[in-house]
RNA sequence: GCCCGGGUGGCGGAACUGGUAGACGCAAGGGACUUAAAAUCCCUCGGAGGCAACUCCAUGUCGGUUCGAUUCCGACCCCGGGCACCA
C-alpha cells in the first residue's frame, strides 16, 4: 500500500524482552502504593470450571456450554487509578487537539460529582452489633425523603443477615444479577428483599428498613444507596413493586398544590424546594445542599465528598495467554514483588490447555518459588495481565526499542508527545484512558516528563461489513489485497480515501474502485500530453480570458484541498483533485502560438500543483509522473503547493437573488458591490418583477458576494 | 438503561460562520466510435407538473426560532459505538 513504517523500530508485546518492563513498572507501583488487591466480581461457569469475559456470556449463560453463569469473588490485583481521576478530568481541557465527543466522552466516563456522604446508624440485632451504613448521595437536599436503604448482596449487613437466615440467605442470593456487566445490570428487573433490620434517619429519626437490591453494586462507592422514591426513578419502581412509602419532599419553585400530586406517575427528579424537611423546609435545593452539608458534619453524621464514577482498573486476568504479573504470595511475609534482578518473569509455552483454569495453576515449577522475603516456599501469582497494558505503552518504546537496560530512554522524551495518533473510536474512552494513565505512572517514576500521551488524535471511524464492526475478533474483515492485485496501490488508496471523510464510519462495498482507476488513468493520459509538450514557461502577456479563468479555478480548487487536509477530510481533497483534472482535459487545443504559451503554461502549472496535492494519497503515479516531467527530487519532497493570489483575484460574483427566501434569479455583479446597486440589478430581473408583483417590498437581505433576499 | 456519534438521490458522499441542497464519484439509461467486445468520449439522471421558460415538493418524523434551517432549539423514531474481562 506504500506505507512507510519505520520497520527498525518494530516491536511485538508478548515478548519478554518487552513485557519484562510492564512487570517492572507495576513492582515500581507495588513499592509506591499504588498497586492493592482486593476481592472482585468475576463471571464464573461452573460447568466448564473457568472465568468468562463479559463478552462470552450471553443471556446469564456460558456461550461454550450454555450453562448459567455465576458470580464468584475472587482475589484481583488492581491500580489506583482514581488516584489520578482528578488530574486525568482536569487535563483533558488541554487536549485541544483531540475531538470534542472523544473529551466528552472520558469526562463522563470519569464522572466528578460532588455530594456528601452520609452514616445512618443501624441498631444492633440478635445476631449482629450495632454498625453504620455508609451511603453517598449528589442529593442530600432529598434526605428527608429517605424511606429506605438498599446494600449490596455482598454488603456486610446483607452478609450478616444471610447469616442468621438460611430462607433469607437464598433470597439475597437471588439478587446477585446473571452478569457483572454494565448494561446487563442496568437493563435487568430490579429486584431485592427486605433483610428485616433497620437503619435511623439522621435528622428525623425515623425507622428505615433495609433492603438488598441487585442493582447496588459492592465494587462501586460504598456498596449501599439511600432511596427517594419521591425524587429518584429507580427508587421509585422499586418503592412501586415492593410496597414501599414515598414521600415529596421538593417541589418546583412557586409550587402551591399538592406534592403528592407531582409524582402520582413517575418520580419528581428535578431541583426546586425543599417541603417537609424539618427546619430545612423552603430553601431551594442549593441552599440545601450548603446547609445539610454543614449541619451533618457539625454533628458527624456526615461529610462532604468528591466522588468518581471512574473505578479502580482491575488488571488481573485468570487466562494463560498473557504477561504473567510479577507478585509472590507467602504464608509469612504476604504479597511481595518479584525482585528486579528475577524479571521477567517468562510465561511458560509447554503447556497442555485444557479449557479448565489457566494451565499456570498445574505447573508446579512455575508456581513453586521461595519467598524473596523469608526464603521459605510460596506461590508465585498465576493471574496474568489485562492485555490493556501491553497498548498502555507501546507508543513510548518505539522511540526506543532496543533499549534493554530500562523501560524507556531519553530518546522517549524526545519524540513523545505523539503529534498525530490515529486510531478506531471504539478505544475512545478506554484504550485512550489507560494510555493517559499509563503516560503519569512512567512520568511519576520518572521515565519521561511528558503529562499526555498524544497531542492531536483523529478518531477513525469503524469500517462495518453487514451492518456490524469490522474486526479480527469476528472474523468479517475484508483485504485491499484483491484490488491491489487488479488495480495497483495507488488505486487502493485512492479509492479508500475517497469514499468517505475517515472519522465516518462506512459499509465496505468496492463499487467505486473502477472509477477510482479511471482518474488515474486519465491523470496519467494528460501527463503523457504534457510530457509530450515538452515543458512550459511563464509567457511575458497577461492571459486571456479563458485561459484566466481556467487558472482561476485550479488555484481555487488548491485553496479549497488545502483547507479539507486541515480539516482531514480527503475525500473532498480528492473532489478537489477531481476537479481539476476535468477542468484541464476540457481546456480546447491551442489556435495559435501566442494561445499554445499561454495553454502550456496554465496546465503545465497546473498540473504540477495537482501532482503535489495529490501526493500523499497516491504516491506512487504522482512521482513518476513528477519525475517524467523532467525533475530530479522526490515529489513527496517538494514544498506544499499554495494558490496564487492574484490568480484568485475576481471582478464579478454570481449573486443569487430570492424572493421570500426562495431563489428566483441569479445576477452578476461586481465585487465590493453597493446595496443600492445591487439592488436595482436584483430588481431588474423580469422572474423578480414577476414574484415580488405588486406587493411592497418590507425588507431587503443583502450578503455581499452571496445573496439578496427580498421580503414582500 | 446510561454516555457518545449518525440519518441528505438507486449507492458513497458534498454543502465554508444560518445564505444556491445534491459538488465529486459510482451505478443506471441513451448515443458516438468499433465487424464485435474492451477501452474512450458525449448526453440524461431526487420526485411531480410543463414541448419550454419555469413551478411545486423534498435533507429520519413532528414542532419551534429566523428574511432564510441539512446547519440552531425542543420532542420523538431508527442505526452504530462504548459501558470497565473483546481489544
């Protein structure tokens, strides 16, 4: 296709040599604290004995063995990236250079919110002490509105009333969803049961019960939510399908009626003020928000907080295919790097892969090592990493590949940022997001100074084949290979960034690529024309009309191309390209020596620019073409073409005229034209007399050099 | 469900900051050249009416703002991407 990779600066990721690093860095991490391990959600198939991707369940069943899947707790190794949330939110002002929906996009995804977090007090029981329930909330201008609590499954008072209650101890396993999914819990029934303990309103003091919901995610803020059903609409199906009180407590600013009346069919969820909120009562929500707030915390009841949507990236995978994380487990000294001088740890390749569990775990002699710590025998970690982290960072090692004594070099500083990233929108939130993170964790252990990893990123749209993404994993993808063979590359080329702008996402279909194949062939007729020709030179007279004209539109055309390859839009660059060619192949034979000059010297002219303009897009006709002419150089090294003023020059503009905002004429007129001239030339249209008839004339619009629209 | 995009002729797409809707190309139809085919060239090509000049309708749907809306605002429908273990 011409690309021109860089193949010294090659690299694969599953080599240790390159690996290795991405074990270093995360023991790097460890030392610093930013490394934890806790106990997470996996999808597990208990038929096939083994954890599945969210991808591989389908339904709340295993896409091998169509068998339900369980959720299982498992031990995960996790970096804290919400250390960093509040750096990654706020940087991303300063990717100017990237595209606003991709900002948008991470800024939701890491999702800042402000609100205070609040302790209810839940009594102790028989079988359980006295505790509290923690919950954060955006609106504590509705705490008066509580009416109930929701815990997740796995929430320690869930757990302690599973405990005394084997029928309970079922039903609260029943909310466990069939997925850890997002849009799987999202979109499921919500459902929960009603643990039989209480917890106390902080301010009113009023008894309220507890439910286990299977909507209350453990891994997620403190794993338990307080419920306005009045005001919040999940709260509110939920308080509908179980019995649940609701009680307003905001209503719309003004509002003299009925609450009650304002959440008879869905929940109230807009701000207002506050009713039946005790000495609260009739400030608006913001004022609510200040004064709960303060009066919380004067108590100690509660504080305020700024929350993250963005969770902590869980990086542990318990597949065998993937760089092993370089962590050693003994009974004594507990979780402890692998020191540096043992890196890297090397995945092994003879194994037998039997679908059930890593293969790691029944390989004795890769798992059995001696504590670094103590000496004595331990287990070395069998997880391996997400293969996010192999993506996280190979942009920085190809400014230094070969580099084996550490991860990266100055040679890293000198080229990064990345001046232009390509890549699919699809990785617009978390390939870009890891990659940001991952570009802080190497500047923090001061491998480079850079804060950002890319400087302007082009977001590509997805190629789809029969309506679904085009990719590796699902096999639909298509080979330019084919039409390499027929038409060559250039054609290839052409033919691809012509079909659309790249950041649109396109059907594959070839129909176009003849067409492509017939420009370059007439590219390459003209040019044996001009070859033929035999050179020009600037003539010493001012052209003639048409041969000015004809000028006026290439430089035209070269203006417009150059403004769409500073919009990447190539495919109108292209158009562009397009059009000259027509213009020129339609520029009628010379009738005289002084006509030949002149006709030689526009197309000679012209045709070299279209030459440059088009040379990234096809390298290869351009060039030799460029090179037929008579030149030495490389047209790719060439200087960018620019349109010459003083052949875009105009003395008259098409005008169009409208009448009521309809077009109804088209006039000539000369550029820097008066109102009032224009005006009369408008008026002296026989279809405008016609239309404007003899109704008055209430306004006129003049856009000079566009447009007269007359209001009648 | 939530977040981000998109919807314009038979098809890919164009339309600058609200100012000529359909550029450029594909496909299709008609014609020229040719013994024939290929290649090339010319003409037509959103829908409807009209010998024609021209007129009416039309940018997913409905409504709004404006002299003027594919473009801005509101509601809705449909399609695609992401939703933390596909990467």
């Amino acid at each position: 296709m011409g690309f021109a990779y860089d193949w010294t600066r090659e690299l694969a990721t599953c080599d240790p040599a390159y690996y290795r690093w991405e074990q270093w860095l995360f023991t790097r991490l460890f030392e610093k604290g930013l490394v934890y391990k806790k106990r997470a959600m996996v999808n597990w198939c208990p038929n096939d004995q083994t954890v599945l991707a969210n991808e591989q369940v389908i339904d709340g069943c295993c896409w091998r063995c169509g068998g339900a899947v369980e959720q299982r707790q498992i031990a995960q190794w996790f970096l804290k990236i919400t250390d960093y949330a509040e750096e990654l939110l706020a940087d991303l002002d300063r990717l100017t250079g990237w595209p606003e929906q991709v900002v948008t996009m991470q800024r939701n995804w890491i999702g800042r919110s402000e609100g205070v977090e609040i302790a209810f007090v839940v009594p102790g029981s028989d079988q359980a002490p006295e505790q509290l329930c923690r919950v954060y909330t955006t609106r504590p201008d509705t705490l008066f509105g509580v009416t109930y609590l929701a815990v997740a499954p796995e929430h320690e008072i869930a757990r302690q009333a599973a405990a005394s209650d084997p029928a309970l101890a079922a039903a609260i396993d029943a909310c466990r969803p069939g997925s850890v999914e997002q849009a799987t819990i999202d979109t499921m029934e919500k459902r929960g049961v009603a643990t039989g303990r209480f917890a106390i309103h902080p301010l009113s003091g009023a008894q309220l019960p507890i439910f286990v919901a299977n909507f209350v995610l453990i891994g997620y803020g403190e794993g338990a939510v307080m419920a306005v059903p009045a005001h919040d609409q999940r709260d509110y199906e939920f308080a509908g399908k179980y019995g649940l009180p609701l009680k307003p407590v905001i209503v719309p600013e003004g509002f003299a009626g009925d609450p009650g009346s304002l959440i008879e069919a869905a929940a109230y969820t807009e701000k207002g003020v506050l009713v039946d909120s005790g000495e609260f009562t009739g400030l608006t929500s913001a004022e609510a928000f200040d004064a709960l707030a303060q009066h919380l915390e004067a108590r100690a009841q509660g504080k305020r907080r700024v929350n993250f949507r963005l969770r902590d990236w869980g990086v542990s995978r318990q597949r065998y295919w993937g760089t092993p994380i370089p962590m050693i487990h003994c009974e004594q000294c507990g979780d402890l790097p692998v020191p540096e001088a043992d890196l890297p740890v090397v995945l092994p390749e003879a194994v037998t892969v039997d679908g059930a569990g890593s293969p790691l775990g029944r390989i004795p002699e890769f798992y059995s090592v001696d504590c670094p710590g103590c000496g004595a025998a331990a287990r070395r970690e069998t997880d391996t990493f997400d293969t996010f982290f192999e993506s996280s960072w190979y942009f920085a090692r190809f400014a230094c590949p070969d580099q084996t004594g550490a991860m990266l070099d100055e040679r890293a500083n000198y080229w990064l940022p990345v001046d232009q990233y390509v890549g699919g929108i699809e990785h617009a939130i978390l390939h870009l997001l890891y990659a940001r993170f991952f570009t802080r964790l190497m500047r923090d252990v001061g491998l480079v100074d850079v804060d950002e990893p890319f400087e302007r990123l082009l977001t590509q749209g997805m190629v789809l084949k029969d309506g679904a993404k085009m990719s590796k994993s699902k096999g639909n993808t298509v080979d330019p290979q084919e039409i390499m063979e027929r038409y060559g590359a250039d054609t290839a080329r052409l033919f691809i960034i012509f079909s659309s702008p790249p950041e649109q996402s396109l059907e594959w279909n070839d129909d176009g690529v003849a067409g492509a194949h017939r420009f370059l062939r007439r590219l390459w007729g003209l040019g044996q024309e001009l070859i033929a020709a035999g050179g020009y030179e600037t003539p010493a007279v001012e052209l003639d009309g048409a041969y000015a004209e004809l000028r006026q539109s290439l430089h035209q055309q070269l203006t417009q191309a150059n403004y769409d390859f500073g919009k990447h839009q190539f495919n109108t660059v292209v158009s562009a390209g397009m059009k000259m060619l027509n213009a020129m192949t339609q520029c009628p034979a010379a009738e005289s020596a002084a006509d030949r000059a002149q006709r030689d010297w526009v197309l000679g002219e012209g045709f070299e620019m279209l030459l440059k303009m088009l040379s990234p897009i096809v390298p290869h006709i351009t060039d030799l073409l460029w090179r037929k002419l008579g030149h030495t150089g490389a047209v790719l090294n060439e200087p960018w073409p620019e349109p010459d003023p003083a052949a875009l020059a105009r003395s008259e503009v098409e005008v169009v005229v409208q009448v009521n905002g309809k077009l109804r004429a088209r006039v000539a007129l000369p550029v820097g034209c008066a109102e009032d001239e224009a005006r009369a030339v408008a008026l002296a249209e026989q279809n405008i007399q016609r239309f404007i008839d003899d109704k008055p004339i209430r306004k006129l619009v003049y856009v000079p050099e566009r447009l007269i629209n007359i209001v009648v």
